[in-house]
C-alpha cells in the first residue's frame, strides 16, 4: 500500500477514535474527566512554548490558567459580559501578565527563575483570596454563566467535549504553525544557545518576552473554559501545586514536542482518578510513579514510541520534533 | 537505559490505562441481583488524603459506623447500605471528580458531601443537575442559598459567629473585640459574620488580623491584637493555628480571653494546644460527652472503643447523618430522590448524637453550645443556644 | 518589637537550616531537593515516635533520628538521585517532587492524619526579660543554628572528608583526576543534608507541631531563602533564611498580616529584578 494512503487511513482511524470518545465513555464522570483533560491539553500545550521550545522553567502555569478563570467569571457574574468577549480578554489579560513576568524574568535563569515563577504564582494566589472586593475573595466566583451559540447553549458533558476539541485543535493549529515559523525556530535557537542565537541577529528580548505571553495565553484561554464549564472557581484551585501538575504533564508527555504535552494532560487527569480505588494509598503510589517514569522514560512518552519525534512527523509528513532534553545548561 | 526496557516500560503503562479504562465501565450497575434486594449505594466525598485528613477521618469513622451498624441489624427495609468512599482531597477539581465519579460510576442514591464550604459550592451545580440527595458539612452561611438538593448536618457560620459575638459581648461583658481568622473561605466568611455581629450588638471589633493556613508563628498577630486594646480574641480557624494562637497567647503573656470556632474544641486542636487550651471558649456544634442522654453516652464509649480515640463533632454528625438517611428512606419507601428530598423534609426533632435535627428547609441543625475547655476536655458547658 | 525579632530570627534560622540542606545538595550535583521539607518531617516524625511511644530519653531521640535519616539520605540518593544522576535539573527535580509526595501521604498512613505536639528539652519554659517573654525553644534553634553554621566551616574546611566534598562540589572532573571518589563524596553530601533535615525537624516540632504537612510549604521557604541569598552560596543561604524570616514576621506585624506571604515574595522578586543572581551570589559571567 502507498505510504501516503496508509497515512491518511491513520489520520481517519485516529479522528474517529477521537471524535467517538464521549459515546464510548461508559458514563458522564468519563466524559467529565475527558473535558476536564482537554483544558489541562490547552494548558499544557502553552506551558510547552516557554518551557519546552523555549527552555525556560516556568511554575506560573496555574496563577495563568486562574487570571483567564477569573477574568471570564469576573466579566460574566460582575458585568454580565458574554462569553465570547470575555474568552479572548482572558487570553489577553493573562499574555499581560505573562509580559508583566516575563520582563524581569530576562535577566533570570534556572534556579532564580523558577523561584521567581513560583513566587508570582503564590502572589497571585493571594490577590485572589483576599482581594475580596474584587475577586469575591476566597469563597470564591459562583453562578458563572455557561456557554451559548446563537440560541444554542451547551448543557451536557458530550456537547462540552466538542465545543473543546474544537478549541485543543486550534490550539494544536496554532502551535505547529508557531513551530513551524520563524518565531517558533529563534524559540529553538534560544533554547540551544542563547548567546549564538543573539548573535545570528535574534530578537532576545522579544523572542523570550513573547513566548512568556504566548504561554500564558493559552493558559488563560483555557481558565476561561475551565471557569464556564464548571460555573464555580475558587482560589484554591490555582495553586502551586497545581502548577506543578502542569509542569510533569509536559515533562512525561515530551517537552518540546507537540504531542507530548497533550499525551501528558490526558495522562496525569486520567491516572489519579483510576487510582481511586486505591483510597488513601494512591497518592503515595502516584509519587512513586513520578520517580519511577522521571527514572525510566525521562526524555518523556513521545519520544519513548517516535524516535527523534518519527512520530509526529509521520503524522503530519513535516521534519518536526527533536529527541534531547530541553534542558538548557544552569 | 535499555530502549527495549524503556519501551516494555511504557507499554505496560498504556496497557494499565487501557485495561482500567475498559474495566471502568462495569462497576456500576447490579446486574443479576433483584433491585428489591440490591444493596443501597450511599456514597461519600471526604478527605482521605491531604492534610484535611484530620476532619476526614472523624466523617469517615462516623459514617462506617452508623452503616456497619444498620447493616448487622438488617439494613434499610431489608436492604444492606454499601458504602462507596471516594477523595476529595481538599480541592475542588478532586472534589468534582469525586462527586461525578459517585453519581455517575457508582450510583448512589446518596451522597454524604465534602468537609469545606468550598468544596461544597463547587460541587452544587453537578448536585442540582443531578438531583440527589446531599448532606452538607460545609458552614458557610450563603451555602444553601438556591441548592435545595443540600441539607446540612451542622449549625451554619451565622449562627455560631452570632452567638460568639454574644458571648462576648453579654457573656463575658468585653466590648472590644480582636478578630483573628484563618485567610481561607472558612476564616474569612467566619471574620465578615462575626465583625457585623459585634456592631449589631454594640461593640466594637479593634482588630481584624488573619492567618494562612500553613503559618506557624502568630507573634505578631497576637502582638498587634493585643496593641489595639483588645479584651477578648475570637478566633475563626482550623487545629493547628487555633493551637497555636492558643500557646502563644500564654507564652506572650498577653493572655487574652479566646472565643474560638467549632475546631477550637476538636480533641486534635485541644491535644496540640496542651495546656494552653485550659479557659478557651468554644461556640460550636453540640458536643456528644456533653449529652446526658444514655443513648448518646453509650455511643461515644462505642465509638470511643471502636477507634481508640474519641469523636467529635464531624463524627456525631456524619453518624446521624446515615441515620437520617435511613429514615428518609423507609419513610418515602424508595430510594427515588425526589421521595427521598420530600421525606428528609419532613425530620422534625430528630435527637441525634450531636445536634437535635429538624429540616424545615435544608438547614437540618440549629443548636450551638458554648463551652469552656476544662483539663484538657471540652467538658464545661456554658449555655445553649437554639434558634 | 524585641518578641517579634526574636520569633523572626528563630523562623528565620529555622529556613536557614531547610536551606542548608538544599545548598549543600545543590552545590554538589546542581539539583534542587523539592522533598528537602519532607525530609525534616521524617526527623521529626522519627524523633517523635522514639520519644512519645518508645519512651526514650529526648537528646537520645534526636541523636537516633539524626542517625536513622543519614541512612535514608544514603537510600534516598541510591533511589532517586544515582540513577538519574546524569539526567538534565529539571528531571531530577520532578523525581523529588515525585518522593516528597509518596514521603508526605506514606508518613499520613504511617502515624496518621492527626498533627502530634512533641516538646522540645526545655518543655514550654519561657524566658522573661524586662517584661519581654521569650520562647526559650526559639533560643535553641537560634543556637543550635549558629553551632552547626559554625560546625560545618571547620567541617569543610579542615576536615579531610569535608575537602573532598568540597573539592568534588566544585568541580567533579578535577576532583576525579585528584583521585577523590567522586560518587561516595556525592553520597556524603546527600546524607550530610539530610542529617542537617533531622536537625531541623527536632528543633522545630514544637513550633511546627509534627504532621505530616509540616515540610510542605517549608521547603518553598527554604528555597526561596536560599535564592534570595544568592543559590549555591552558604553565607547566602543563611543570611537569605534569617532575612526571610525577620521580613515576614515584621510584614505580618507592620504591614497585613493577609498579604504576608505575598509581600515577601513580592520583596523576593524585585530583589532579583535588581541583582538577579540573589544578595550573595556569583557575578554572571556568561550571560548575554
């Protein structure tokens, strides 16, 4: 069979396993779990521009995702603004705050970075819980409006698992054309060598400035879903740790990747919640999963199957992904 | 690293994803038993990991034992209780999931909620989406506000904070008042109700000072409550800064009178304030010890004898919980939700191990004690407050 | 304003001691140890159970702690640092987050959900001077602080094993080539630090109380103290611990005690938005 005919045959088996997901699911509880993994993807995805192409470690990733939530619950309880308008501004509100972190962030790296990160999160967490005038405080926003199109307005699980996959595609859409510009290559370039790519005339200050927001944007967009969705949030929910979660999805899933990070999310949603039955012990056995995938599959699962990310670029027929570590040098 | 091993690796974790994931499906339904005989699933959402294990454990025990209980002596109309637990872990995403997991899995026909406020409000759409019976631990005042599928086990913040400001002000005739809270929704929450109560009742709150949850020194607090010419302390918080608060008032020498919030008389709170806990008022739920009631004697030596440790308010009220559960169920004679909200609405007067219950509307409890920590025992009874 | 000094001093070393702990690891493989607070919880959970359950004399329970956790810093690095050892940071970062979660719900399991108070030697004795009340556990923490300050300058430098664990920190092919065995040194180094966790974890419990949350929040602390210090450097650390503390007590008392936390993360950034390498550390060479 021609290569290019098995290909596409993937791509449809591959849509339709996709697409047949909320039927398949035994029960709303699945497809819960299946939505909320679709905006951890978006997140996740964002986290991989600064961390994964960029090299940059950012534990801000949950105080981004929180400033989106906040911004649609805000617009929507307080001021009554549709979701449509307010989706994008919290996309936007969260890319200011990624400038806003990004800009001192220039002169920081490895260990002062990610303490800087992690205190902007904490600082952000804070503004939130008791900010009460503002943000409601730490009882949290409740009553946020759900979703409606043109009379339309989504109510089940399965119509929500839609309406997101439409938004991870276009978030998939979107990161591989930045990959595949020139932007998403002098994110490369800084990653590898900051000074070389300084030399060959990149824009570092832009380059590092813009995938912060860019990071942050795709955070904030999915706060914003995440907000409507599930009509309540609450301080609590942004919160280092949570940042963290973030960070090890895109670790397992593959930095640097376009996979990985979305393999990642629906992974560590997924896990935790299989290990229910586990009662009080799962946590602990999760931990131990953590050290034993950072021990064996370190350079994450993409890049365990794909070698030197054959998969990927199977998929897409493009040369896209790389097998090392991210890791720029501390 | 082998690649082989790595690969073999992975596989086995894709294929225990694949294989739970296909498993998931099979567990919820009773297929083969006759639905007449088919045990009744109630589920509950607690904390069984993170720190808010503490209060987590009282629920749990509480709850075990009112099933094991009704279980040995027959179970509802003939009918064994099986009890499904699932994590909340002390966050909102997880207490959804769990909640979904319960209605959806697992099937139940009833759910005993999550410990915090918080939890609560975020779980309250599924709930009224769901249609299902909810008992509520959560004090927060605005929590059934529009949640008709709630009924709550405990008295709510209002009431508490209202009869702490009383007691202060009436009780032990102090008109300035120092407020020191714990930041999350609890203290804060707790901090609003209690500032409007004392200027209702004509005082005057000097200081309003809060906490975070992790803080482990409360010089400074106490320093500036007691600068602003406080005369008594009323404390909105959780076990391990109450104590805290409580130990550096004695150690400081500021040795304020504290009013503090129903943890305040938790025997883990009195446990690690030592000492220092001996004077200490607390407004909260009634305590089981306190209850001349035989019945209520004998189920705290059970419970006691049970798990090597003694109950508290969350178990009281967890095992009455499942008590009144029970009853709701006999008396609408299905386990149909709608039958089961209307019958839990007709409790009156219910004699539990902790509150009396009578749910007019979902707010089932409507007793607080005022108590005096005494050798290390919330023991002392000052007065009772019912609304 | 004395109490206040004094509770923010003894916090302060209290971070300075978690520091340490991280530094020391740090500077040796360059890897932030994220379960470095867990490992004070352990000391602390282990001294606790030896002096409340098994009864034993108090200092014999620290010294049996500080003893049982150098063999688990030895576990801990053959498991989670030595297979990983030539792994990029951030991996080895994630597997200590990994440890201090399964470490953190393993001790909930263990000695359960319920926090434990466990006094130190001088029971609940306060000091009063000129009308001013101080804890005397603060002063110990301050002391024992300085002592082991004091105690690993002379260790590092004029102590044959601590050279070689200096000389192996500093660079580790050069340390090879001198005939220094590397990997041992590095075990050392892992079990020095968490050694220095005991310690940490004995003398705080009774400010802490000993749950199993304790180390959570306190190694972010550590952490943040010992970047504000300038990361690697151990005057850095020290000093970044003691300020930290100090800010946040003096933040709670003067400025609200609702933003605390965040005020000193506020004053951590623009710290490093203006000396980005902390107040100690090393000048940026590299960098463009």
């Amino acid at each position: 069979m021609n290569k290019k005919v098995l290909r596409y045959l993937v791509f449809i088996l591959l849509a339709a396993v996709i697409l047949s997901i909320p039927g398949v699911m035994p029960n709303n509880y699945y497809r819960g779990l299946a939505n909320l993994s679709l905006i951890y993807v978006i997140v996740a995805l964002g986290l991989n521009f600064i961390y994964g192409y960029t090299g940059y470690i950012s534990f801000a990733q949950a105080a981004f995702f929180g400033i989106g939530a906040y911004t649609t619950a805000l617009l929507g309880v307080d001021h009554h603004i549709s979701f449509w308008l307010a989706l994008p501004l919290s996309g936007i509100m969260a890319s200011l705050f990624g400038v806003l972190i990004g800009i001192p962030s220039l002169k920081l790296t490895g260990h002062y970075l990610a303490m800087a990160t992690i205190g902007f999160g904490i600082i952000v967490q804070m503004l939130m819980q008791n900010w009460t005038s503002f943000t409601h405080g730490a009882t949290g926003v409740g009553n946020i409006p759900g979703i409606s199109l043109g009379g339309f307005t989504i109510s089940s699980a399965s119509q929500y698992y839609y309406f997101l996959l439409f938004f991870v595609v276009l978030s998939i859409l979107v990161t591989w054309s930045i990959e595949h510009s020139n932007l998403g290559r002098s994110f490369k370039a800084v990653r590898e060598d900051e000074i070389a790519a300084a030399t060959s005339g990149i824009n570092l200050t832009f380059t590092k400035v813009f995938s912060f927001a860019l990071s942050a944007f795709f955070a904030g967009i999915a706060g914003g879903l995440y907000a409507s969705m599930s009509a309540y949030i609450s301080p609590d929910t942004f919160s280092f740790d949570q940042s963290i979660v973030f960070f090890t999805m895109v670790l397992i899933g593959g930095a640097g990747t376009m996979l990985g990070p979305v393999i990642g999310a629906i992974l560590l949603t997924f896990v935790p919640e299989l290990l229910r039955f586990m009662k009080e012990y799962y946590m602990a056995l999760f931990g131990i999963g953590i050290v034993l995938i950072m021990i064996f599959i370190p350079q994450g699962i993409v890049n365990v199957f794909a070698k030197d990310g054959q998969f990927a670029e199977w998929i897409t027929a493009k040369r896209t992904a790389r097998v090392e570590s991210p890791q720029k040098d501390l | 690293m082998q690649r082989k091993t790595v690969k073999s690796f992975s596989l086995a974790i894709a294929t225990l994803l694949i294989v739970s994931l296909s498993g998931c499906g099979s567990n919820g339904s009773n297929s083969g038993v006759s639905a007449d005989k088919a045990p009744i699933r109630i589920g509950q959402a607690t904390a069984l990991t993170s720190e808010y294990t503490v209060v987590g454990q009282y629920l749990s025990n509480g709850t075990k034992m009112a099933v094991d209980e009704i279980n040995a002596a027959g179970g509802i109309s003939g009918r064994k209780i099986q009890l499904v637990q699932e994590d909340s872990a002390n966050t909102n995403p997880a207490a959804v999931n769990a909640i979904n997991k319960l209605i959806d899995s697992d099937n139940v026909v009833a759910i005993m909620g999550p410990d915090l406020s918080t939890q609560n409000f975020a779980v309250a759409p599924i709930i009224n989406k769901a249609k299902i019976p909810f008992t509520v631990q959560g004090t927060n005042a605005k929590l059934l506000d529009g949640n008709s599928w709630f009924f709550r086990l405990r008295p709510d913040d209002g009431l508490a904070a209202k009869t702490a400001a009383k007691f202060a002000i009436e009780g032990l005739k102090k008109k300035k008042i120092g407020v020191t809270h714990d930041s999350d929704e609890f203290g804060v929450g707790g901090r609003d109700l209690i500032v409007k109560a004392v200027q209702d009742l004509g005082g005057t709150v000097v200081g309003e000072e809060s906490y975070n949850s992790n803080d482990k020194d409360l010089t400074a607090i106490l320093t500036n409550i007691k600068n602003k010419g406080a005369e008594v302390i009323i404390d909105w918080g959780h076990p391990s800064q109450s104590a805290t608060l409580q130990r550096q008032n004695k150690q400081l020498g500021i040795n304020l009178p504290i009013i503090g919030s129903p943890g305040m008389g938790m025997p883990a709170t009195i446990q690690l304030a030592g000492d220092a806990a001996n004077g200490t008022y607390v407004v909260g739920d009634p305590v089981p010890s306190l209850n001349p009631d035989p019945k209520v004697q004998a189920w705290v030596k059970k419970y006691t004898d049970l798990y090597k440790a003694a109950p508290d308010f969350h178990s009281a009220s967890a095992y009455d919980g499942i008590y009144m559960l029970k009853m709701a169920i006999e008396k609408a004679g299905s386990t149909d939700a709608t039958a089961i909200q209307k019958a839990l609405l007709t409790i009156k007067d219910y004699q539990g191990m902790g509150n009396t219950f009578t749910f007019t509307d979902g707010n089932g409890a409507h007793m607080v004690m005022i108590t005096q920590i005494e050798n290390g025992q919330n023991n002392k009874l000052i007065q009772t407050v019912k609304l | 304003m004395i109490q206040l000094l004094i509770s923010g001093l003894a916090m302060g070393s209290i971070y300075a001691l978690v520091a340490l702990g991280i530094v020391v690891i740090a500077n040796a493989v360059n890897v932030v140890n994220f379960a470095q607070g867990e490992n004070v919880m352990l000391g602390a959970y282990v001294a606790a159970t030896l002096t409340l359950t098994l009864h034993l004399p108090i200092l014999a329970a620290y010294a049996i702690s500080i003893i049982l956790l150098a063999l688990y810093g030895y576990i801990f690095q053959k498991v989670a640092y030595y297979p990983l050892r030539k792994k990029p940071f951030i991996t080895v970062v994630v597997a200590t987050i990994g440890v201090s979660m399964f470490l953190k719900n393993a001790a909930r399991i263990v000695w359960g959900p319920q926090p434990i108070y466990f006094a130190g030697p001088f029971g609940e004795s306060m000091i009063r001077v000129g009308g001013v009340s101080i804890n005397a556990q603060n002063i110990l923490i301050i002391v024992v602080t300085l002592a082991l300050v004091v105690f690993q300058h002379f260790f590092f430098a004029k102590t044959s094993l601590g050279r070689q664990m200096q000389a192996t920190a500093q660079d580790q092919e050069a340390a090879t080539l001198m005939g220094i065995k590397v990997s041992r040194m590095i075990a050392f180094t892992f079990i020095y630090s968490s050694m220095l966790a005991a310690a940490a974890g004995v003398l705080l419990a009774p400010i802490f109380y000993v749950s199993a949350d304790m180390g959570a929040n306190l190694g972010l602390k550590a952490f943040a103290a010992s970047i504000i210090g300038g990361f690697g450097s151990v005057p850095g650390a020290i000093l970044g611990g003691l300020f930290l503390g100090v800010l946040e007590i003096f933040a709670a008392a003067y400025v609200s005690s609702l933003y605390k936390d965040a005020f000193a993360f506020i004053v951590l950034i623009l710290i490093l938005a203006f000396m980005p390498r902390g107040l100690f550390g090393e000048k940026i060479s590299t960098k463009v």
